[in-house]
C-alpha cells in the first residue's frame, strides 16, 4: 500500500516535528509521501483555482483512489475511515485557502463542518491516517 497526499502551499517549520512524528509511525504499515503544489499568486480567485486544481491533477500518482478533503464530502467516524485502506494506493488532496474546483474530484470526505487553518488539517489527516491502522491492527492507540 502507498498513500499520498497532496496538499497546497508549504507547511509551516513549527508543525513539521509533528508531521514527522506521525509520518514515522504510519511507515510501519504503509509508504507514506507528501507533494507540497505551490500557492498559485493571483488575484483572481477563479483563475487562481484552476490553476491550483491542475497543479494537483498533474501530481496524483496514476492509478490511485483519490479522496478530496472537503467541506462538501461525506462525514466518517474513525472506524468507517479504516475501510479507505483495503485499497491498494491512496490520494488525499488538501487544497488551497480558496479551495479546489470540487467538479473535478469523484470522492469527497469531510472531516468536519468547521474550518480548520491548512497547516493544522494536515496534521489531523497524518494523525487519523495512523489511528485508522492503529485500529485495523489492533493497536492500542484508538480508545
């Protein structure tokens, strides 16, 4: 298994100890790689959003079950998120500040309902990556 993430924009110096942290733990079980798309600097929102979605349609390795991190997507609890990882290469997209043309992406998740900072989210994704192993194998982590 390989998962991948995508994600808009450069992550902060003071969340990368964390980051690694939960990349290590996740190597265990799975490969695990990052690809940072930099911010496209427009100010029209619109092109800046196409330009950002290209950017990332461009970098998601071929043959992967692509899952958009979204506020339109469909909630799951920890222990319905473990069944994303019976697949055998995994994508995850984080997009920009201004968001990703939605049109473009068959499979949506929501991890709430509230706005979190980019930089924060990846982290929350890293961490429930590992909890979703840590209950598929029996792993003390989840309560």
């Amino acid at each position: 298994m390989k998962i991948t993430i995508v994600a808009v924009g450069n992550l902060q110096f003071k969340y990368l100890n964390l980051l690694e942290e939960y990349i290590k733990k996740i190597t265990f079980f799975s490969k695990i790689n990052i690809i940072e798309i930099k911010e496209i600097n427009e100010t029209n929102i619109n092109l800046k959003i196409q330009k950002e979605t290209e950017k990332i349609l461009e970098s998601i390795p071929k043959n992967n079950y692509v899952i958009l991190c979204s506020l339109s997507g469909k909630q799951y609890n920890s222990q319905e998120f473990v069944s994303f990882f019976d697949k055998s290469n995994i994508t995850f997209v984080i997009g920009g500040s201004n968001g990703v043309d939605e049109t473009k992406f068959e499979n949506k998740i929501c991890f709430s309902k509230m706005t979190f900072p980019h930089q924060l989210f990846r982290i929350f994704l890293v961490e429930q990556i590992y909890r979703a192993f840590s209950i598929k194998n029996n792993i003390k982590y989840h309560k």
